[in-house]
C-alpha cells in the first residue's frame, strides 16, 4: 500500500480541530462503556448504497459499498468498508477503517463514525488519504436487519498542491445484517 508524504500544514488547519474532538471522544468511550451480555452478536454485515460528492473537484455520483463491524463494547465497534463509486478515468475505490460509537442501544440507535480512507483514482479526486467523519442512526426493524441512514465527511490529509478547500460529503443508506441474533 503507498502512503503519501504528509505535509504537517494540512493538519494545523482548523478544519481538523473537529475531528480531533471526534477523535478524543471515541477514545474515552471504551472506559465508559458497559461490557457486552453473555451471547450477544459481536459481528455485523453492512450493504451501502453510497450517494455524494467525495470531493470538490466533481459532482454528486452514486455507488455501492459493503462493510463489517465487529461490536467490541456496548458502545463501541471496530468497522471496516470498501467502496465503489463512478468517476472519470474507471471510479473511485475505497477502503476504510476506523471506530463506531454507539450512543444509545434503542431500537433506533444513534452513532457517530471515526475512519481513516484510502481512496484510488487521485487524479479525478485530488486527493487518496483521509479521515472520514460520520454521524447516523440505525434502525432496527428485527434482531437480525435493520436500516440506516449515515452522512460522512472526508477531510484530506494529501490534498493535490495543498488546496485546503478539497473535502466531501456523502450519504449512505444501508442494510445492516447481524447473523446469529
């Protein structure tokens, strides 16, 4: 896997003063966080439908994506996701993978998102390492589906020529399937 040289100026821009609160939270969150009950699901599939802009650079594109979490805590998820969107010059891939921070376990259960991204294609996206910042809900219809609504942010850490205005914003409806619930 290539890693870009990371210039230190893009991270002392304000923009990533958000993200490092984000950051602190979902790490305090495991020294509150209640064990897992005796038999409960540790593992999740998610289907994505990915609908936004990934950067500045281009238009609103849809896609599609699958991800797993696998539930550490009460509240809180390791996750992963790969994805695919349309582009220019054969789509943009994704990878990612960060926390999930369950905020409240009800039926409808709010959480927010903390990834890091590789994406392909740079030259359509300016940009193919970020943080991914999320916040959703999903809701659970029965104990093994439910359905979610989740809007992420990218924030770039290589952008092309240090344009400090490239970023993105998507939305993703998902089905999220527990086996074994």
């Amino acid at each position: 896997m290539f890693l870009p040289e990371i210039t230190l100026e893009v991270n002392a821009r304000c923009k990533v003063r958000a993200v490092r609160f984000l950051a602190l939270t979902l790490l305090s969150l495991p020294a509150a966080a209640a064990p897992l009950a005796k038999d409960t699901p540790q593992l999740q599939l998610r289907l994505e439908g990915v609908f936004g802009q990934p950067t500045t650079l281009l238009g609103v594109r849809g896609g599609f994506g699958v991800g797993v979490g696998y539930r550490m805590t009460d509240q809180l998820w390791l996750i992963a996701d790969a994805a695919e969107r349309a582009a220019p010059n054969g789509g943009i891939a994704s990878v990612a993978a960060g926390l999930q921070a369950t905020l409240d376990a009800t039926p409808v259960a709010p959480y927010l998102e903390l990834t890091i991204v590789e994406l392909s294609n740079r030259n359509a996206l300016g940009y193919s390492l970020a943080t991914r910042t999320g916040i959703g809900a999903d809701w659970a219809f029965s104990r093994r589906l439910a359905l979610g609504l989740v809007v992420r942010t990218y924030t770039p850490f290589d952008p092309e020529g240090n344009n400090a205005t490239l970023a993105g914003l998507e939305a993703i409806f998902r089905l999220v399937i527990t086996p074994g619930a």
